[in-house]
C-alpha cells in the first residue's frame, strides 16, 4: 500500500512540473514574439521624383539593407519566408546636389512598411549619382509569360500587348542600349481561354531609366488544338548538275497540330517541303533528309513521314 502511495504522489509531482513547464514555455513564447528586435531586411530599390532634364548613373547597387524594429513574431515569419522587399527612393534632392542621405528619408520609408515594422536606418546611409546626356526613344513590349495548358490547348495567334511601344527616358549611353522592354511574366495553370491581363513592365537592372506607361494589357489568345494531315509535294534543291530526278514517293504526309479556328485556313500552299540533292552529293547521305522550310505560324509540326526519301539520279 505504500509503494502505491509514494508511486501515486511521484505522478502527480511530474505532472504538476509538467504543466508548470508547459506554462512556463507559453508565457516565455507569448513573451518573446509580443518583444520588439532589430531585423535586417535586404530591399530592391526603385525612384521616384525623377529631376526633369537630368540623366542619372547610380554609382552602387540597387539592394540595401533596411534595419526594421519589427516584433518577435514578424521576425520568426520572414525567417521562414525570407523575399526582398522594393522600397521606393525620392530623388528630388538631385536638383541641387549628387547624392541622397536615406537618413533624411526615413519617414517617407517607414510609409511603405506596416506600423508594425518600422524602418531605423538604411545601409549604406548615402547614395551617389553620376549625371550624363538625357536621351528618349520609342522601344517595342515584349511580352513574357509561363504557362500550362489544359490537355489539346494552346496559344493559337499572335501575342499582343496594349501598347505595343513605350517611351523610354535617361542616360543616353544606356537608352542607346535597350531594344525592348520585357513585361514581368504572365502565369497560368491549366489556361483553355484567351488571356487578357495587364502587366507591370520590367524594370529589373533599370533603375536609372524612366518608362511611359509603366504597364501594358497583354492578350495572348489561346484555343482547343486539333491534328491536321496534309499531303506536300517534295521540292528538289541543287537539280542543276544532273538531267533529271526522280523521288520515292514524290509526296510526304505531314501531321501539324493547329487551332481548330485555322483548321481550314491552312492548305499545301501554306507550306514547304524541300530535299536537297547536296547532301548526296557530298556523300553525307545515302537518302534524302525531309525539311519543311514555310510553316506557318502557331502550326506545330508533330510528323512527317517518311523523314528520308529515296531518288534515281539520271547523270
């Protein structure tokens, strides 16, 4: 009966230290992420208040490291979801000087973070600017996307973007430089309709460059594929050394992969077969290789058969 007892209170000893342990570790979690740190942020960092008729270099890297006072619980999230945060910079006081002290700027900073993360200092604290010749020129939007279709779709015309030209402004050594400007990537799973959206335009490695607008509506059209065979007839190159030629067959089929919107669109005339008598010539073949040199566009080619032809030459 005593080694019941004694086994009886040992249990409830543990359990009671058990949930004093547990209590304690609550109060010291609930105190630890309700506490304030300092936690480094790293930041791609864009312009804004551009100075009229003045081109710019930045002489350092467009990523600082901005030091936020942010509480605990803030800080254990972006340690498991660390990303780079954009912050905007005001360039106003390059009017009458070649640098900015992000000092100056913490309150326009801290206005692009939560009230719970609040900005102390940036480093470095002072960035510089080379000025140069401003130039401007008209540039194409090149449209980028990722995406998956659902099984038998596919992009079916051309990919356009609303406008289809930007104006780009600054220093006129690196305008001279750029032909297009990207948008940022369109995405997509499992698309089976037309895609109509607007995107923010690229300004990665940019950041001394103005661009008007700085968006654009992109449409890329998307349909129901479906198989397509038709017959071509096979154009000899390269004839002109022998009298005649004469290929086995004289036809191949081609399977193409098209939108059933151009499934009747599309006839041989659309398209090119060619074999050229020069590979023989130079004896790298004993056949004829099979190449389609017109397709049209948005038409995949899945198949031609036969891929090597065979010939009589008469000398």
């Amino acid at each position: 009966m005593l080694g019941n007892k004694i086994s009886k209170n040992q249990k409830r000893k543990i359990t009671l230290f058990l949930r004093c342990l547990i209590i304690s570790f609550v109060a010291w979690a609930l105190f630890a992420i309700s506490s304030m740190y300092d936690f480094q942020q790293v930041a791609r960092i864009s312009y804004v208040n551009l100075p009229e008729e003045k081109a710019f270099h930045p002489l350092q890297s467009d990523l600082v490291r901005v030091h936020l006072k942010m509480s605990g619980w803030d800080v254990l999230v972006k340690r498991f979801t660390p990303d780079t945060a954009r912050l905007e910079l005001d360039l106003s006081g390059l009017k009458t000087k070649n640098f900015i002290a992000l000092s100056s700027q913490i309150n326009f900073i801290n206005k692009q973070f939560p009230a719970t993360k609040q900005a102390i200092s940036v480093s470095p604290d002072t960035l510089y600017f080379d000025f140069s010749k401003q130039s401007q020129k008209r540039v194409p939007v090149k449209p980028v996307y990722g995406l998956t279709f659902r099984k038998q779709y596919g992009i079916a015309g051309e990919i356009r973007t609303n406008p289809s030209y930007v104006t780009i402004t600054g220093p006129a050594e690196d305008v001279d430089e750029i032909t297009y400007i990207e948008t940022d990537s369109v995405k997509g799973n499992l698309v089976d309709s037309d895609v109509r959206t607007v995107s923010y335009l690229n300004r990665n490695n940019m950041t001394n460059i103005a661009i008007y607008p700085t968006f654009a509506e992109v449409l890329i059209p998307v349909a129901e594929m479906t198989e397509k065979v038709i017959e071509l007839p096979i154009r000899l190159r390269n004839t002109e050394s022998y009298t005649s030629v004469r290929t086995i067959p004289s036809k191949v089929k081609v399977t193409l992969l098209v939108s059933l919107l151009d499934y009747g669109k599309w006839t041989p005339r659309d398209f090119e077969a060619v074999a050229d008598m020069q590979d023989w010539a130079k004896g790298r073949a004993t056949s004829l290789p099979v190449q389609l040199t017109k397709v049209p566009p948005y038409c995949k080619v899945l198949s031609i058969e036969p891929q090597n032809i065979d010939f009589f030459v008469r000398l």
